[in-house]
C-alpha cells in the first residue's frame, strides 16, 4: 500500500484555524442581521434526485448542462450534490406544507457543488448563504431582502460595493423578449464570440453578460428588455426602486442585467465589487414566481438572494489585518508538578467564569512557554512558579499592551480578566 500524503480533491479546499475565525464572525453577523428581519433558518439535505435540479435551474443552463455532480447510488437512483439550495428550499416547504396557507421567511448557510474551473473566487465545493421568502408577491418583500443585504454589507464594513439592478418582466413578456432577441443575433450570428453563438440557441438571455466587448457593441443595437414591461412590470419595478430610494439604498439600473438561473421573473439583482477581480459578483438574486408550482407546489410567489461565502469572507479579510485577531485571554504557564496540581483547578475556575484559558500542556521553560503563547496571540498569561506556590498570588503578564507585570491571589483573578474585555485589543 502507498504511504504517499493524500491531498484534498481540485477546488475543495480545507478552511484552517485562522480562516475559521474569520468564517464565523462573518456567519455570527449573518445570523445577527437576519434575526433583525424576522428570516429564520432551515437546513436541507446536500444531496438531492437529481431531477429536482433539472427541473427547477433549467436544462439548457451552465448548472445542469455541465457542472452537477451526478451519480447512481446503490438503489440506482440518480442523486446530485447540490448546486445551489433554492430548488431543495422550495421542497421542502411544498413537502412540509410550510406554504399553505403561510408564507415563509428563511435563510440558509452551506456547501454548494458546481464542476467548474477551480480558480480564485471560484471552487467546486463552495458555500452560499441565502435568503428565501416565500408568498409574497412583492415589491415590499424584494425591497426587504435587498435592504437586509444591504445592512449585511455595511455591518461586515465593506467598501465599494455596487448594486445592479433590473427587471425580466413577467415571463410572458420575457419569452417575446427572447424571440426578437434571438431573430436579431441570428442576423448577426457571424460577428458573435463563440461562446455566445453556442448560447444562442440553448439560451440566447445569457449572452446579454458576455465579456466580449464585440459582442456587447452588437447587443446595443438590439432590442431593449425594458420596452417589452408592461404596466403591471414597469409598476412594480418603480415601486421596488421607491423602496430602495426611501431606505437610501443606492442602486444601479442595468437593462442587460440576467442571471444564470432559467427560474428567475421580474426584479433581478447582482452586488458587484472591484475588490474582487475576475470573480466580480457576491451576491445575486431575484424574484421567481413560477418556481414552487413547476416542482409541484400551489402557485406560490417568491423571491430571494444567494451570496457566496468564500468572496463574501474575502471582502471581509481585505477590510482587517492579521494582527487585528487576538488569542486566548489566559494564557496558564505552570512550571512543575505542584504548580500544576494548582493550576489545572485554577483554570477550571475562570472557565466557570466565562474566562477563555488555554494551559499549556507539555511543560517547558518559561521562556518557551511564553514564546507560545506570544505565537498564540494569547493577550494575558498567568504564570504559576515556585515564587507564586510561596506567596499564593499568581503572575499576571499582559502579552498585547506592553504594561508591566502584575500579581494578585486568586480570588482577584476573575474580575480583573473580566474586566479587561472592556478593552479593544484590536487597536494595540
Ligand atoms: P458567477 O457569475 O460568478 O458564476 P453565478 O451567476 O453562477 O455566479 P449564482 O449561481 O447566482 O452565481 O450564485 C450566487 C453566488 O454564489 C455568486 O454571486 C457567487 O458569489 C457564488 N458562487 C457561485 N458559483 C461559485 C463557485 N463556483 N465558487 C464560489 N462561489 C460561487
Ligand atoms: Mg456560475
């Protein structure tokens, strides 16, 4: 047998310590946020029939064509990993009953599986954080979600974020749309980049985002999404815009914004950033009405965003620096055996508190122990030795502030720590 190391499969990647103190602020303000909302968590399985995917994202889409990662299980049913959790949501609250008769407001956080090209900003195991609500036709709702998206982003403190927005119109006035739009690329189909002529008779609404700036030049003389809304289209989507206007929410209207997704209707919305590079969108979403009755449900309206964790984080790191993160308040050094009989129920005592203490297991020198807790951002440590077990005070050694050291017994111990939360480490 080999004993060669193995290695985690091609864009599935392994979130270390340091970057998981980052995902969980990140995830903590989420849950913060949409408490402020009133949107409530739901959790779904990561595997799914396959059909609930092809049947919801659309057969000619990017996702169902060649991204999935689908495979026969022992029963020979044909499951996949889920690409995204809007389809899995919506099933599960026509399976639960959650929408008769109800309307819900759910969020989600987890592993997605899409088969692209691993690149930065892009992996094959990656994490979306989304918000689902569930019955109500809009455009108060849109504007909800919007704005709590909107909050999100200020909260997490990040900066030069954009939003673009636009309107598909209902799908009757979408699906006329697309047939002027399709007869007018075929009239150009030669001066086309070629991924848009492959798109042009699978799904000719994509190619209004194509990079290639040729075929950007050609679409401006075709015809424009927002002549074919109706009243009923053109009404909602000013309403949504008065929403976003009254609350300050800056936007940007973009007529040839769409998005990847077949199930989406009416407002649709991408946050962008330059922060990012290629990968330039975070956070995408729309209404799409007709989706709960095409996987069997009563004709319920929805809408919702999805934003994908690892740029989200990304955005997040870029506003702080490494040394911004601090390690355990208490640091506990014991240097023998008496001190450790000592300190171990010493540091059962401030953990009752509240207190974080990490002990430092293995012994040591001193001047070890302390290197290790330095490398540990540790921001106190408490240093039990022969002088301490003499005197019963215990050395407080502050590691971050540069302050001289002090002593104190131990009945002292759990109000100075406590105190000292008051400070903001985060500056020194
Ligand atoms: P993109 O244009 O970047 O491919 P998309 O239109 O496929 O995104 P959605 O399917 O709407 O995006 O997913 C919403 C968000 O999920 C994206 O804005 C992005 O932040 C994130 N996302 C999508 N695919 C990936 C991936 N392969 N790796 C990392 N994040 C992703
Ligand atoms: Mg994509």
């Amino acid at each position: 047998m080999s004993n060669r190391a193995i290695q985690s499969i091609r864009g599935m990647n392994d979130q270390l310590p340091d970057a998981c103190d980052r995902w969980q602020t990140v995830e903590q303000t989420i849950r913060e946020v949409v408490r402020l909302y009133g949107y409530r968590e739901i959790r779904t399985p990561i595997l799914e029939k396959t059909e609930l995917f092809s049947r919801s994202i659309g057969q000619q889409t990017d996702i169902v064509e060649k991204e999935m990662y689908t495979f026969t299980d022992r029963n020979q049913d044909s499951l996949t990993l889920r690409p995204e959790a809007t389809a899995s949501c919506v099933r599960a609250g026509i399976e639960h009953g959650l929408l008769y008769n109800q309307a819900q407001r759910l969020w989600y956080l987890g592993p997605m599986f899409r088969h692209e090209r691993p690149q930065k900003g892009r992996y094959r195991q990656f994490h979306q954080f989304g918000i689902e609500a569930l019955g109500w036709p809009g455009p108060d709702v849109d504007a909800e979600i919007i704005i709590l998206g909107t909050r999100l982003w200020q909260r997490l403190g990040l900066a030069d974020i954009r939003l673009e927005i636009n309107s598909l119109g209902s799908p009757a006035n979408r699906a006329r749309y697309l047939e002027d739009l399709r007869t007018f690329l075929e009239s150009r189909h030669d001066e086309l980049d070629e991924s848009s002529r492959r798109r042009l008779t699978k799904n000719p609404l994509r190619i209004l985002d194509s990079k290639d700036s040729g075929t950007q030049a050609i679409l401006g003389d075709g015809p424009d999404l927002a002549s074919y809304l109706d009243d009923e289209d053109q009404r909602h989507f000013d309403c949504l815009l008065e929403h976003l206007e009254r609350t300050g929410v800056e936007y940007h209207v973009n007529s040839r914004l769409v998005r990847g997704l077949d199930y989406y209707t009416g407002a649709v919305y991408e946050w962008t950033t330059a922060s990012l590079g290629a990968q330039n969108a975070f956070c995408g979403g729309g209404r799409y009405d007709g989706l709960v009755e095409q996987l069997g449900g009563l004709a319920v309206p929805a809408a919702g965003f999805a934003c994908g964790m690892e740029r989200l984080v990304e955005l997040y790191s870029q506003q702080r620096s490494t040394t911004e993160m601090v390690g355990a308040e208490v640091w506990m050094i014991m240097l023998g055996d008496t001190a450790a009989a000592i300190g171990y129920p010493l540091a059962e005592n401030l953990r009752e508190a509240g207190i974080q203490v990490v002990c430092n297991c293995g012994g040591g020198s001193i001047g070890k122990q302390l290197r290790r807790a330095d490398q540990n951002r540790a921001l106190f440590a408490v240093i039990i030795g022969d002088e301490e077990l003499e005197n019963r005070r215990f050395t407080v050694k502050p590691l971050r502030s540069g302050e001289e050291q002090t002593s104190m017994t131990e009945d002292r111990l759990v109000d100075f720590f406590l105190a000292q939360r008051n400070r903001d480490y985060s500056v020194l």
